[in-house]
C-alpha cells in the first residue's frame, strides 16, 4: 500500500483518499512499521500509520463501520493484542479483541456486564463500554474496563471474559456515589481515567463524572474519595466530600506520585503524599479558561502537558473558546501555559473529548488529537506547530498512539 | 423452529436472516440461540434478563414483551431492531 501525504493544516483541505469500508472480519491492510493512530469514532475505528519520520499519514478503516468505538487499544506488553469497546447503535455494549492487531476479532466471551442486583434500587446494566486500561507491566492479559454507568470490571485473560471488581460495583455507598440514575449525562456517566501504579499492582485510581477521583491500595478491594482541594462551581459547598466531574485523569509514568486532571471547571495536579488537588489552570489566561476534557502528559518530562480549553462561559458551548482552537501547553508543571495554534484554521467549532488527545514516545514527542467533527490534528514539535492528518471522518470519541518497534 | 434475524445482528449468524433454534418460550429460544450463535443474546438482552430498548421480538406476527411467552415449534419467530438517531 503506497503513503499519502498528510493534508496541510489551514482553512483547505486537501482532499483525503477515500477510506476502503472493510468487514469487521476481514483483515486491515496496514503494515506494522513505526507507530499508529488508533481513532475510536461514533462510526468505527479507524488507524492512522506513520513513516519513519512522521511526516506521511496513511488512513486505513473503518473497521466495524456502524459501530461505536469509545476507545481502542492496544496492549503495550505485547504490542500485538488490540482491544475495542463497542457498541452498535441500540444493541448491547461489547469488548472486541484481536491478538494479530487487526488481522481477525474476536468478541469477548463473556463481556463486562453487572451482577444480578440484590437490590431494586442498584438495578442497573451496562449501557456501554467505555473506557480500556491494560494491567500492570507484570500481569500479562489483566485489563480494566470503565463502563457506563459507573462500572469497573477486570480481566484476567486478555480482554476474553470480564468480571465486576466488587469493591466498587458492590460498594455499599454506590447507589450514593453515582447519583439518581434519571439524571444521567446524555453521553452516560462512565468510569473513566483507569490508572494503575507501574511500581505496584494494587495501586489504582479512577474517575467518575458523579463523584471524583477514587483511590485503591489493595487492587481495587477497598476505594477511597480522593478529592481534597477541588472546588464544586455550584451547590451551596464549595468543598464536598465528593460530587466533582474529573473528566480525565492521567499520572506521569516516570514519577507516579504525580497526577493531573482536566476536569470539568479546572486544571488540576496533585502530588500524592500531600494528597491535595492544586487548581494549575487558575495561571491559563483568564479570557480562555481552564474548562475542558482532554490531558496529555510529555512521557519523558513530568513538569509539560497539555490540554485543549474549551469555552466555559454561560450556556457552556464546550467548543473552541471564541471559535479559535488553541492547545496550551506547560512546561513547568502548570505554573505557566504558552498558547500554540500555528496551522490551526482561524476559526472552528468543535470539541476535543476526554480521550481524544494522546502523545507519542518519539525522541521529539508528537501530540496528537481528535475532533468532533472527525479531524485528526498533530504535531511532531511537541505543539509548536500543527496539521491536519485527517478529515471528514465521523465524531472522533477517542484516540491511543500504538507503537509497534520498542 | 426458524427465527428472523435482523440485518445487525447476521454478522453472528453468517449472514443468515433466518436461522433454527428451539424452545419452549421466548427466553429458552434466546438461549439456544446464544449456544449456536455465541454473543448474540446479550447484544439484544441485558443482564438483568430484559430486551434492550429497540429490540423487538414477534410471535406469529404480535410483539412480545414477556421472554417468558411459551412458543411452539410451528411459531413464526421475528427478531427486529428498531433505529434512532443519526
């Protein structure tokens, strides 16, 4: 399959060879060279491979046209297993999985789905997969699944057969935690942002829209609130113990006591031991804010991130603040933000959601993001400047850089 | 008996809109299903043993909201599955 060029950023497209539909259970036709884009969209997946220098682009997809792929995937342990979450329109939410990256599927035996209640009150099914987590480093096969509503599941083969991590799914104070469940957000209310410590297994952490971040210490046995130092925007306590909106939370991989969220009303970074959240967005320009969905974190350097703000003023549009797309980023840990949109169109209207930003690992790292109105951005000079690698693709829900020669 | 099958759901049956299963109710027919067909029961059932919002099951023609309903091997069986929304 002969490369083509990536599209210039700017208000013209170039136009995008046209995407060859694909059976779910015929094989993708791209090779495994470098790194790849793997873009979870309301309509299927589609994969973005680059070349050794980054610099062409080739799209290939949709894999499971129709279907609605929250997140892909794939296993850094061995760089071959692929996981989906999916849904498709009104059926059922499922995981698919293929071990040859994309060659075959295979559907999950037994997918994330709750117990049988107890209780009418916690009675509740999963109405989508929506978040995908690979295990610690030394526990091959062990996968996490964040679901809507607020469900946690384990795997322990590879994505295979799911089960409920009862230390959540069963807590006592779930019901609590999750809110009425008439007032659920119109996209669902997931658990999202699965964390697990790379220097210990049992040490996880996740989010949730309802309630906040959650801390585990014995795999996930027992959650703990870990909230302290958010601000509420509304209610009559500015400080709740819980009933915050993290919308995605990352830590450093090199310094795991570090962690930051883009939440819904701020940026925050925590260092674990002082267990305090420290609102770093209040230093963004006041006129842009700290409203959004999306963090990235530079692989190598804990102090740069960054983060795509959106308009968080009256009704709450959540596209560009004043039609004008900008990333922000820091490389002092939040204390300052540089704004950086060299090859971004003048204006446009769109969204950038939780899990459509994602970074490379290459010597120069690369940034990349997804859009609601199916564009693909990137940068190779860590957001200096930026083009578009893909358009006209369906709403972009999530993108994962997959690297395939480390 | 024979089963429609709806166009989203034949990439579990090869293709087939019209398979053979067996049952003494509605719910017993999903089973079989699933055990010749793995995955496709919960595409339509949830795990609290209900049809999923747009998914529809006909009886000789009536739907059926009750898995429980007692079905015969002469029964015409329907599966179909509504669409919303773009």
């Amino acid at each position: 399959m002969s490369e083509q060029p990536v599209s210039q950023g700017g208000r013209a497209f170039e136009p995008m060879p046209e995407p060859a539909a694909i059976d779910v259970n015929r094989r993708t036709t791209f090779s495994l060279g470098g790194l790849a884009l793997l873009v979870g969209t309301k309509k299927g997946v589609f994969f973005l491979t680059a070349n050794a220098s980054r610099k062409r682009f080739q799209l290939s997809g949709p894999a499971f046209l129709g279907h609605i792929v929250h997140h892909a995937v794939l296993d850094p342990r061995d760089r071959r297993t692929l996981l989906l979450a999916i849904r498709t329109g009104h059926l059922g939410p499922t995981v698919f999985r293929s071990t040859d990256f994309g060659g075959t599927w295979q559907e999950a035996a037994k997918p994330p789905a709750f117990s049988k209640p107890k209780d009418a009150r916690r009675s509740t099914v999963v109405e989508q997969v929506f978040w995908l987590t690979p295990g610690h480093a030394a526990e091959a096969g062990v996968w996490y699944a964040g679901t809507s509503p607020e469900g946690l599941f384990r795997s322990e083969d590879g994505g295979d057969t799911w089960q409920g991590v009862a230390g959540w799914n069963d807590h006592p104070n779930w019901i609590v935690w999750t809110g009425d469940m008439t007032q659920r957000n119109p996209d669902g209310s997931p658990v999202h942002s699965i964390l697990v410590d790379p220097r210990d297994a049992r040490h996880m952490y996740f989010a949730t829209g309802s309630a906040g971040v959650f801390e585990s210490i014995d795999q996930g046995a027992h959650w703990n609130l870990l909230n302290t130092g958010m601000r509420s925007p509304a209610g009559p306590d500015p400080f709740p113990e819980y009933g915050y909106d993290p919308h995605c939370m990352t830590l450093h991989p090199l310094a795991p006591d570090l962690l930051y969220q883009q939440n819904h009303c701020g940026i925050y970074r925590m260092y674990r031991p002082e267990a305090r959240w420290i609102r770093i967005g209040d230093n963004m320009p006041r006129d842009v804010g700290d409203i959004g969905f999306a963090i990235a974190l530079h692989p190598r350097d804990p102090k740069t991130a960054w983060v795509f703000p959106m308009d968080g003023t009256d009704v709450w549009p959540r596209t560009c603040p004043a039609g004008r797309p900008a990333i922000y980023r820091t490389r002092d840990g939040g204390d300052s933000w540089m704004r950086l949109d060299r090859g971004f169109p003048e204006h446009a209207w769109y969204t950038v959601l939780r899990q459509s930003m994602a970074v490379d690992e290459s010597a120069t790292i690369g940034v990349y993001f997804g859009t609601t109105n199916g564009e693909i951005w990137g940068s190779i000079d860590e957001g200096d400047t930026w083009r578009c690698l893909a358009a006209h693709l369906p709403h972009v829900y999530s993108i994962e850089v997959a690297h395939f020669n480390r | 008996m024979q089963v429609g099958i709806p166009s989203v759901l034949q990439s579990y049956t090869s293709g087939a809109s019209v398979v053979e299963a067996n049952g003494n109710t509605v719910a017993a027919l999903l089973m079989d299903l699933d055990a010749r067909y793995p995955g496709i029961r919960f595409r339509m059932v949830n795990e609290a043993d209900t049809l999923r919002p747009h998914v529809r099951v006909f009886v000789n023609r009536e739907s059926i909201s009750d898995l429980e309903c007692a079905v015969s091997p002469d029964d015409e069986v329907m599966i179909l599955q509504a669409l919303s929304g773009g």
